[in-house]
C-alpha cells in the first residue's frame, strides 16, 4: 500500500512540476505524507 501511496504522491509531483512549481514542501505538509511513504516516491517495489 505504500508503495501505490507512493507512486500516487509522485504523479502529484510530476504535475506539479509540469505547472511551474518546484517545491514539494507545501504538499507534503497540506496533504500530511507520512516518512515511510515519502521515503519510496521513485522507487520500485521488488
């Protein structure tokens, strides 16, 4: 499961991104990501 957290918070990322915004910090606070979901954005689970 946190791993599709995971993959859900980098595609909010990307989008982001692609709008002209560069920081995440306001995201992972307004949207209370936690660290052990966070920690696997970008990674692939085995």
């Amino acid at each position: 499961m946190a791993f599709a957290a995971a993959e859900a918070a980098h595609a909010h990322f990307i989008q982001r991104e692609l709008s002209g915004h560069r920081s995440h910090d306001d995201v992972v606070r307004r949207l209370a990501i936690p660290p052990e979901v966070f920690g696997k954005i970008g990674a692939r689970p085995e």
